[in-house]
C-alpha cells in the first residue's frame, strides 16, 4: 500500500500479517495528521491526497449549481463523499468531485452504492490527473456509470465520456471551455454551460 501526497513522496503503508481493507485504510488514514483541506481518495491501493484549489472548487461549485437547478436541492448530488467502485483488488474508494445518484438511492452498510451513481464530474489536478483518465475512468465505466465529465482547467475543456460496455466508454466527445455540452439525450436531460469554469 502506497500513500502518494500531490507533487510530493510515496510512503509504504502496509501492516505485517494484516489484510489490507478500504475501511482499514481509512481508519488508519484518520490517525494521521492528514493536512486540511486535502481531499483523500485510494486508487487501485493507493491512497492519494490533494490539496483542494480554488479553480478546482469554483468548477465542482459551478456543476452542482446546475445541477440543482435542474432536479432541486433535495437530489441527491454530492462532492468529495466515499464511494467504493469496483476493482480487481477492491481498492477503489473513490470521493469524485460531484457524483450525482439516481432518485431513491439508500445507503447499504453506511455508505452509498455505485450502482446508484448516475454522473460522476472529476476536476483535474496536475498530480492525479492520470488517475481521472485511466483507473477511475475504468472503474466508472466498469460500474456502469451512464455519464462521466472531466473538467480539464489547464487545457480549457471537458471530456464527456457516455455509452458504458464491458469496462469502456464508447461515446467520447471534447467540448471547450465556453461552449455549452449537450446532455439532453443523457441522463441529465441538460445542457451544461461550461463558459463560467475558471482556468489554471
């Protein structure tokens, strides 16, 4: 197990002769002096934590803004909140930055489900942009999430990743900053304003 600290080290995180489980992590995790403001996620086994950003939270503010003016304050959309996504390990416990659930969505054993989730939106940061691209995107698709956004505040556009099969995405389309995404034949039935995301 390895703890990666945005643009800093990785430190091995293992205990002898103790299986490694998300909830066991996470109880370690809550231990150690995590700095405030980092947002802490474990990827594949590996636990990240990143520095939560303006740029970063004006976007997450932006999407959820339109998203309850769209289904209302009582929807169920949240922002950095534990999920657990499937994975060949089961060391996916993701906190994507706006995930949205599908109405009557329960909690099982204290946490929410992915099979509930019907949007996801990860912000990228430089340090785990990758993860947003590769296993996360893997783990959504493998989860069936219907809709899946990432906000690149550094190239100045958004990838909209649709259609779930067999562990892939097979719509992929790239909206630029300031153009609105057409989400009309998605499960949101909206049209995304992306021109107030703020750029890195």
């Amino acid at each position: 197990m390895t703890i990666s600290l945005e643009r800093t080290e990785r430190i091995e995180m293992a205990e002898p002769g103790k299986k490694s489980t998300l909830d066991y992590l996470f109880e370690r995790l809550e231990q150690m002096p995590v700095p405030e403001g980092y947002k802490v996620e474990i990827v594949e086994g590996t636990v990240y934590m990143t520095p939560q950003r303006d740029i970063h939270w004006q976007t997450i503010r932006v999407i959820t803004r339109a998203l309850d003016d769209q289904f209302g304050l009582n929807s169920k959309v949240f922002s950095d909140v534990r999920i657990d996504f499937p994975a060949e390990d089961d060391d996916n416990a993701f906190c994507p930055d706006v995930a949205k659930l599908v109405d009557g969505a329960k909690k099982e054993n204290g946490r929410w489900r992915y099979q509930d989730v019907e949007f996801v939106a990860e912000i990228i940061s430089k340090g785990t942009g990758t993860n947003d691209y590769g296993p996360k995107k893997t783990a959504y698709a493998t989860a069936e999430v219907p809709l899946y956004i990432v906000a690149d505040p550094y190239l100045g556009r958004c990838r909209v990743f649709t259609n779930p099969k067999d562990g892939e995405y097979e719509g992929d389309i790239t909206v630029p900053y300031g153009e609105p995404i057409d989400l009309t034949d998605t499960v949101l039935g909206m049209t995304l304003q992306t021109e107030d995301f703020p750029r890195d």
